[in-house]
C-alpha cells in the first residue's frame, strides 16, 4: 500500500509499528536495557497494526491478525507470570 493512499489512521498505525520494531531493534542491540524480552509484545503491536491497516481490504485477514496479537500478548503475559 502506497504511502500517499492510506488514510490518518493507517499512517498512524504504521508508524506505531514502526516505532515497535526500533523497540525491539534496540533491545537486540543492548539486551540488558530492558528487564523482559520485548520480543512477544514488539510482534503483537507490529501485527495488530498491521490488521487495522488491512482492516478495510481483507476484513477475515485482519480478524486473523487480531486473533493472532492476542495470541502473541496471552505467551508474553503467561512467561511473565512463570519468571
């Protein structure tokens, strides 16, 4: 999808994805920084972002993509509450 068609909401969430990778990108780079691995929440940010932005094109694909965050959000929350 080109940059000039998308709509507010899209460039928004694209840039919150983007922003959710250098998280993750910086994490990689010095892994002490944070105390948990930001990895699980960096991949359900990146692809609920993705499903609001293909929400209007492939509605059963960003359904998928949410259900998929959640799933992301559940492992994070679940290795959480095991450390």
């Amino acid at each position: 999808m080109k940059w000039k068609n998308m709509s507010l909401s899209q460039k928004i969430f694209t840039v919150i994805a983007g922003l959710a990778v250098v998280v993750w990108l910086i994490c990689k780079v010095k892994p002490t920084l944070f105390p948990v691995d930001p990895t699980y929440p960096a991949i359900a940010v990146v692809t609920f972002c993705e499903a609001v932005v293909c929400w209007k094109d492939n509605r059963k694909w960003a359904y998928l993509l949410i259900a998929s965050a959640v799933i992301c959000i559940a492992s994070f929350l679940l290795g959480l509450m095991l450390l």
